[in-house]
C-alpha cells in the first residue's frame, strides 16, 4: 500500500507498507516543498506513477517567515482562470 506523509519532515513523501504488516518506508525524498497527487499503480503492481509540483520559492515556509520577520507584505499570487 502506497500513502503520502510527512512523517519525516515538512514535505510529504510517499511511504509504501507491505500488505502483510511491517514498517512503512519512504519511496520519495523530496527535499523541496511541494505537493504530490494521482498516486496510481501501475496494472502489474510493479511501478508508481505521480504527479509533483514545486511549490514556488515566494511561498516556502523559509520564505514566508523571512517576511514576517521583516515586516514584508505578502506577495500577489498568480494564477490561471480555469475554463
């Protein structure tokens, strides 16, 4: 079984668990922030496919602390009209 946590630190990885019991491990190790959908196995069992997006630097936890302690005001976002 594949799942996602941040078990290890502040970004989700993705654990896999053996059906039969045992200590869950980490598939991934993202060192960046960022965000992890569409877990899906492959039909035989034997591979993982994911989606993985950066979070942008402006929006960091470092980034976003290094603001507050100077008092910045928060940057405009930026996205896309979905249709």
């Amino acid at each position: 079984m594949a799942f996602l946590s941040d078990r290890s630190g502040a970004t989700s990885q993705i654990y896999l668990i053996p059906a039969d019991g045992g200590e869950a491990y980490p598939l991934t190790k993202f060192e960046t922030e960022g965000s992890i959908s569409s877990i899906n196995w492959s039909p035989d069992g034997k591979h993982i496919a994911f989606l993985y997006r950066k979070k942008p630097e402006v929006w960091t936890k470092k980034s976003v602390e290094e603001r507050k302690e100077r008092e910045l005001p928060t940057p405009p976002q930026i996205g896309r009209a979905h249709v």
